[in-house]
C-alpha cells in the first residue's frame, strides 16, 4: 500500500471516530476535495513524483487537528503528520517539508515557492467550485455550532464578497487560467444576493427585524435536530461495529477451537482439558448470541386509523408508522404535516426519543455481551492454567 493510500486511511479513520459532527465544512470531505484539487493542478504543472507526494500528504493531514481544536488546528495537525510519517519511517527532511506545506495553509500565509501555492490553491479551490453556496452554508453553520460567530445572510454575503474579490488570490498558473473565472462567475452571484437583500430590506422595513430573528430561530432548532440525530446514528454505527469485533473475534475462537483443539480431546491423556474447553465455547456462544441480539433491527409496526393521522397521533416520519397507507393518503398526510411546522417538530421528538430507546437497548446488550466476553476469557486461561497443574 503506498504512503499516501496509507494516509487517506487514517485520516479517514481519524475523522470518523474523532472529529465532532459539528464540523459542517472541515472534514473528510473537504480533505478529499483539496486532494483532488491538488492533483488536478499537479496535471498541469510540472512537479516531480517525490514533491507530488508531499503535497498531497500535506492536504490529507492539513485539517486533522480539528479534531481537538479549530485554533491553530495547522500546529495540532504537523504533530499528527509527523506521528504517522515517524511511524512509516520516513526522513527527518521529508517530514519537515511537508510541515511547511501544512503551514502554509493559513490563511493569511503567503507561499514562498511552487509547492505552497500548490497547496494554498487547492485549499481554497472551492472558491471557484460550482458549489460553491453550499460549501460556504457549511461553514456557516460550522461557525454558528463552534460558537465562534452567527451572521445575518446580509452579513454573510458580504463577508463573502469581500473575500473573493478583495481578500484572495489564486497562485498557481493553472489556478489563474482556470478557476479565476468561475471565481468571477460566484462573485456575480453573491453581489446578486445582496442585491436582493437590499430590496428585500427596502421593500419589508418595517417587519425585517422580526423576521430576522425568526429565521436565526428556525435555524437553530434546525441545526439542533439535524445535530442529535447524527449523533444518535454515529452512536449507533459505533455500538454496530463494537458488536461486529466481537462477532469476528469469537467467530475465530470458536473456529480455532473445532478444528485444533476438541479433536484432541478424545484422547484420554487430555481429559483434563474438556471442561476448560466447553467452558471457553459455552463464553463464546453467548457473547456471539448477545452481540448478534444488540445489533438485531427491532422495528415495530402499529396500526392505526384515518382519524389518528387528522388529530396527528401518527408520526409520519417513521416507516413503521406508514408502510400500510395509501401513497394518496400519504401524500396528503405530508402536505399537512410540511405546512405545519409544530407537527414537524413533534414528529421529530418523537423520532429521536424512540431513536434513544433503541440504543438503549443496544448499548445495554452491549455492556452485557462485553462483561460475558470478559469473564468467559478469564475463566478460560484460569480453568486451562488449573487443568495444567493438576497434572
């Protein structure tokens, strides 16, 4: 595997079982795209093998100090890069150029050669992306969930503007040729938006104010259920993949266990060994049994009738809940349920509270399968180590 296939591994590993899912905008996605981006200027521009290599380690590792803090995240993210090249063991001064590649990602850093413009391209390559509203909507609310600033769409746009048109600059030549006008096509598109603010300021004076505080409002409560719910299914998927270790591990005892170790035992010089072995069987069994029984989908289907759906008992939103209606009766279901903001929220309540019952009953089954696991190995080697003595 090479070095950098290495690295999007562990970046990706790291990200996923560490980085907060508060970070709308910096993460693995975004880490991926700047690589892409990278490369793509690497096509164009000649850079030897060697000097390609370190700027994409550079850009796979450039954000991962997110994981601990948003500030001077480019320090955090160096002592994690040279971490894994120590380990890869790589070079001293391999290690340190790529150091400087990582630095030379903040933001008001001037690159000083090729390679850093490079990198400093590829980091703010979505300036120009066709995407580009909905990459900066990510950081938005990163920056709102982070606490670090909320911001009036008034505000953001013009931010915005005065970033790309005043602020920034691509470095390479490619960068220049090619993404400087699609640049140019997303400033168009954010003077449009403040233009629009504009009229919308003039033409509602007198209730804006109000509205404002509305929509920041309805945001929040947006961004606090999209929140919970990624949280509850990360909680999830990590209670799945403990579940699945233990599976495999067990799996491979038990496997070990038929095919090495009972075949011996019908032998009379080993009969001290049947009820260890039994032992460590009967431990894995359970811990397959209980492990395979957190990690069992546990849907329930109720029933109910036309006049539940008009007094809003259903939650619409749970498949269990509608698999047995009419597309019709559905479809008009949730054109009430859209208009009706309330009945969306009680909906989403009911959601993440059944979502909670769920891993609780999971990390329950869990802790169990865990605590069987434990005591069977220890009782295992105990009961091999008395079986041995008795000799």
């Amino acid at each position: 595997m090479s070095i950098l296939q290495k690295a999007k591994n562990y970046v990706e590993i790291l990200f996923k079982d560490k980085l907060s899912s508060v970070y709308f905008y910096h993460n693995f996605i975004h880490t991926a795209y700047t690589v892409n981006k990278a490369e793509e200027i690497m096509k164009n521009t000649p850079v030897s093998e060697e000097d390609q290599e370190k700027v994409l380690v550079a850009l796979w590792f450039h954000d991962t100090g997110y994981i601990e803090c948003a500030l001077n995240h480019e320090e955090r993210s160096v002592e994690i890069m040279k971490a894994f090249l120590q380990q890869e063991n790589y070079p001293e001064d391999y290690i340190t150029d790529v150091e400087k590649l990582i630095l030379a990602t903040k933001i008001h850093y001037e690159p000083q050669n090729l390679l850093e413009k490079i990198v400093k391209d590829a980091d703010f390559s979505h300036f120009a992306g066709h995407d580009y509203n909905d990459i900066s909507d990510a950081l938005r609310k990163e920056w709102e969930l982070t606490n670090f600033r909320c911001f009036s769409n008034e505000e953001w746009n013009a931010g915005n503007l005065d970033m790309l048109k005043n602020k920034h600059t691509f470095y390479t030549d490619y960068a220049k040729e090619n993404w400087e006008p699609l640049k140019k096509k997303n400033i168009k598109k954010i003077e449009k938006k403040l233009e629009k603010e504009e009229d919308k300021k003039e033409n509602k004076k007198d209730n804006a104010e109000g509205k404002k505080e509305k929509e920041k409002s309805d945001r929040s409560v947006d961004t606090l259920f999209r929140v919970t719910l990624n949280n509850h299914t990360r909680l999830s998927d990590i209670a799945d993949s403990k579940a699945n270790i233990l599976l495999s591990v067990n799996a491979i005892i038990i496997s070990v266990c038929l095919s090495v170790l009972v075949p011996k035992l019908d032998a009379p010089k080993n009969s001290h060994l049947i009820l260890p072995s039994f032992i460590l069987l009967l431990s894995s069994v359970l811990t397959i049994i209980f492990a395979i029984l957190s990690t069992k989908p546990n849907v329930t289907k109720t029933t109910f009738t036309a006049q539940d759906i008009a007094n809003r008992k259903v939650n619409l939103l749970f498949f269990g809940n509608f698999q047995q209606m009419l597309f019709d009766d559905y479809n008009n279901a949730m054109k009430d349920l859209i208009k009706d903001r309330d009945y969306i929220y009680d909906s989403m309540v009911k959601d993440l509270y059944y979502l909670g019952k769920v891993l609780d009953r999971k990390y329950k089954l869990l802790s169990i399968t865990y605590k069987i696991f434990m005591a069977g190995i220890i009782i295992s080697v105990l009961s091999f180590g008395a079986a041995f003595l008795s000799l």
